[in-house]
C-alpha cells in the first residue's frame, strides 16, 4: 500500500486513491494561509496546492 507523509502524519491508501480526498478525509489542511483567502475551487489555476511525488 502506498504511504503519504503530510503535515507529519502518514496516512496509509489503496493504490489508484485520489490523493485530494485521502488528505481531506485524513484532516490535513490543503491550503495555506494565504491560499485559503484566494481558494481557486480545484481547478488547478493557481499551483498552490503541489505536492513533493
């Protein structure tokens, strides 16, 4: 099973898993200050939301 390290936390998942919603489901907080004030709603415009692979 793959594993995620985020925000000191790993989370264990199925391969093929949704990556988003395992960190949302797991309470890790997707944003950063300032990103919550200016939440682009997923659709990838803004590059605020990486992640290290």
């Amino acid at each position: 099973m793959p594993k995620i390290l985020a925000q000191g936390k790993t989370i264990e998942c199925e391969q093929g898993s949704n990556l988003r919603r395992i960190l949302l489901q797991n309470g890790i907080d997707l944003y950063n200050d300032g990103a919550k004030v200016i939440n682009y709603r997923s659709i990838g415009s803004c590059g605020i939301c990486t992640v290290k692979v």
